[in-house]
C-alpha cells in the first residue's frame, strides 16, 4: 500500500511510513489547513441542505362512517367531524381499536379490529373549530361540545359520566396493556 502511495504522492508516503503522519502535519501546516477548511465548508453545506428540504408532515387520514349507508371511508385526521361523507350524507368519526394486529377486517368480517365508538362535535364548536383550528381558547369548549357514541345513533357527551363509562368501557374489552389503536394505513 505505501509503494502505491510513493508512486502517486512521492516523498510524502515515505515520510507519513517512517516520521509518522504528526511530522507531516507540522512540515505541511498549509496543506491541513487549507483541507481543514475544505472540510468544514462541505460539512456546514452538508447540514445547511439537509434542513432545507424538509417540509412539515402531512397530516394522516382518520375513519369516518357514513350514518346513512354504514359504510366506512377514510379521509383526513384533519377534518372535523360530521363530515359529509361521498354518498353526500352526515359521517362521523370512527375509532378501531384492536386486541391484537390492526388488520384490514373488523370482527364484523373475520378480523381483529372492531369500533371503540364513534365521534362528532355540536354544530356550533365544529363551526368555531373550523374557522380557526389554532385558538388555543377554543379547547374547553371543543372538550365540552365533543359527542361519543358506541353505535353511531345514541350520542352522549364525551366529558359526561356517560361519555366516561363508554371510555372505560372501552378500556375492558381487552386484557392489560393490550387495547392498541388502530389508525388507517
């Protein structure tokens, strides 16, 4: 390797094999420092362009089902429900939950994955979440207005007794530490 390194470099591998590379440093102080520049420079173009092209995550899709047809759709987490749904009627929010594996079935149709409850919002709190998703101000009242149903028919209020009996509920329906959400793929 350094008869590779002497017919390339000349005198310069001769002297890193015998007088050690710390000698080499010291006789040639322009060429490491001329290279300790080059090196900084390629490494703050490196860490300047990876943050350039990094863009915020899109946010992901959501269950909703259709009131009318039963059906279930995905669209965006984004969206406040009720939403009008593709066939044009009312859709809620669905939550799956699973045991075991987040399969494509529900159990419904031989899967793991069956419906916690479903999720809408008064008219009103949608409204004034929708006009600006950001107001921090908002919150309580969008706890408040937040309805839970376990069939898509009945609706109760989330922050109600009964709200809380349909989480825990919930919460049973699995043994220990096994309840797992499942968000659409």
């Amino acid at each position: 390797m350094f008869e590779q390194l002497k017919d390339r470099f000349g005198d310069m591998a001769e002297q890193m094999k015998v007088g050690g590379f710390r000698e080499w440093m010291n006789q040639n102080s322009a060429v490491v420092t001329v290279a300790a520049v080059v090196v900084l420079v390629l490494s703050l173009a490196i860490i300047i362009n990876q943050g350039r092209g990094r863009r915020a995550p899109t946010p992901g899709n959501a269950y909703f089902y259709d009131v009318v047809t039963k059906e279930y759709f995905t669209d965006s987490a984004t969206k406040i429900p009720p939403i009008t749904s593709p066939a044009g009627n009312e859709a809620v929010r669905a939550h799956f939950f699973t045991c075991g594996e987040c399969t494509d079935k529900t159990t419904d149709e031989g899967g793991e994955r069956f419906v916690g409850y479903y999720e809408k919002y008064l008219p009103d709190v949608k409204a004034k979440l929708e006009e600006n998703p950001e107001a921090f101000e908002f919150y309580e009242e969008a706890f408040q207005g937040r309805l839970y149903s376990p069939d898509g028919i009945k609706w109760t209020q989330a922050e109600s007794p009964t709200g809380f009996k349909l989480i825990e509920d919930l919460q049973t329906k699995c043994p220990a530490k096994k309840l797992r959400y499942c968000p659409p793929k």
